[in-house]
C-alpha cells in the first residue's frame, strides 16, 4: 500500500471510530463542550472541508484521539452530536481541562503547526505527503521529515542572605518586555545549535542579567506548545556580578525575598512551579 492510499486508509479509520476525542482548532483556539471537555463523539462534530486534514494521535485513557484544524470559528452556543460547543484560546483551557487533555491539546496543536509549516520539501521544493502520524516524506526527492521540537532553559536564580536565615534567602525575577500582564518571572532563553543545556544557563544569564551563577541543578521540564517548544528548568545559585539587564529582553528586575514577591507567574506555567518549589522549602 503506498503513502497516499494508507493516509487515506487511516482517515477512513478515524471518521469510524467510536468515542473518538476530538481536538479541533480554529487558529490558536480550541473547541470545548460546556462542561469544560474536549468534544468526543462517533464523528467530527463540526463540518469539515475536503482539505481539512485529519491527524490521529496517541490514545488518552483508552480513548482515540484525533486532531484538525478548520477554517471558521465554531458560534458560541452551537449544539452538534448532542454537545453544546465554544471556542478558547489553548492557554485559557488549562484552567477547563483536565492536565491530561491540556497536554494532548498541546500535542495537537504542535502538530497541526508543524503540518502547516511543512507543505513543500525544504530540500527540492516539492509537495509533502503524511508517511506516518508523525512523518512526512517529499514526492519528488524522497527527503523524510518529523515535528521538531525548540528546547529553553529557564533558571531560579537563589541568593543567601548575610544573615544566614532561610526566610531573608532571595531569588532573581525579572520582567520580559513581551510579557502581557504585570507580573515578573524567571530568566529564560532558548538553546542554540552546538550547546549543552548547562552551556545555554550560563550563557543566558550572563547576556540577560550579566552574573555569573554555580551549582546549577535540573528540577523539571514541561511542554510549552506556543509553538513548539521544550522548557527545561533549573534551580543555580548566584555566584558574582552585579545585575545590567539586556534591555532589549528585559525591562526590570531585582532580587526577591519570600515576604515581598512582586506577581509571579500562572499556575500553568513552569516559572511558576519552580517558584513554589522554593517557597515550600520554607
């Protein structure tokens, strides 16, 4: 069987699973039902157009999942399969979904990103064709593609205090100028071709906040589908250096003790989880 007759094969499959989960995108929105879910049905339960193209994921709790991405918004209020439907912007349903569905509804839309992006080969220009779930090959030259994913480093940056006393200990948060609210985070900056993930610590901080930092140590990572990216965090504490911010990236920061935190970050967010780390080591 070749390429084309298998992904049409595997879209018959999809449009006749039952329970099917269905992640449908408009933009950077998601279609929810009322009770805060992701739609699961028989069928898609909004009309799709011949080139709205289905892409089957991983299951979830037992249940096939699958993902498209269609043209116009879907009315708040639209009734389809017995499903009242409306639309949220994917940051927005971490706070509907359960961290199961938040996750898969990352995954689909890294997915659909990257089928966008990857119409034609890089290499000879010629149209790409799905060659699995997860590849592409390109008619002509035969080059194979998969999704790719952009690691960053983010850090909590610990200083002690002259006094020795945990409650004066503090951490460095700066304010991004593409930050939309008023709050402060951590240092942050993508990885580059050639580095470590400890290479691109240090580098970061020192072009962002010029100090120097020891004893860095890894504590999470997380899925960050804004696009595609991978976001590994640390804990380091500081070593020398007094702070001159980049100004390109940043537009203030400081040092931090526990009792006068400026606004931290959402709940979703990886800064965030460090930052409760280091408060539950009070």
């Amino acid at each position: 069987m070749n390429s084309r007759a298998k992904s049409l094969h595997s879209k018959l499959i999809i449009l006749n699973s039952p329970h099917m989960l269905w992640f449908i995108f408009c933009k950077e929105e998601v279609v929810l039902t009322e009770t805060g879910h992701i739609p699961c049905s028989d069928k898609c339960p909004v009309d799709l157009l011949p080139w709205n193209t289905i892409h089957q994921l991983p299951d979830l709790d037992g249940e096939p999942c699958s993902t498209v991405r269609i043209d116009s918004p879907v009315t708040p209020g639209t009734v389809s399969e017995g499903m009242t439907l409306h639309q949220v912007g994917l940051r927005a349903s971490y706070f509907e979904l359960s961290p199961e569905e938040y996750k898969m509804a990352g995954k689909a839309q890294e997915i659909l990103y990257w089928d966008a992006n990857t119409q034609f080969c890089g290499v000879c220009g010629g149209p790409m064709e799905k060659d699995s779930d997860i590849s592409k090959k390109c008619t002509c030259c035969g080059k194979q593609i998969w999704p790719s994913v952009a690691p960053a480093i983010i850090v909590l940056i610990r200083r002690q205090a002259p006094s020795g006393r945990k409650e004066d200990e503090e951490i460095l948060m700066v304010r991004a100028r593409n930050f939309r609210g008023d709050y402060y985070g951590l240092v942050a900056g993508f990885l580059e071709t050639g580095e470590s993930l400890e290479d691109c610590l240090h580098r970061e901080v020192m072009e962002e906040t010029g100090i120097r930092i020891k004893n860095a140590v890894y504590k999470a990572s997380q899925p960050w589908p804004y696009p595609s990216g991978l976001m590994v965090g640390y804990f380091a504490e500081y070593e020398s250096g007094e702070i001159h911010l980049q100004k390109s990236e940043l537009s203030s920061g400081g040092w931090f003790r526990r009792d006068n935190l400026p606004e931290i970050p959402g709940k979703m967010s990886l800064a965030r989880q460090l930052i409760d780390m280091w408060l539950a080591e009070e």
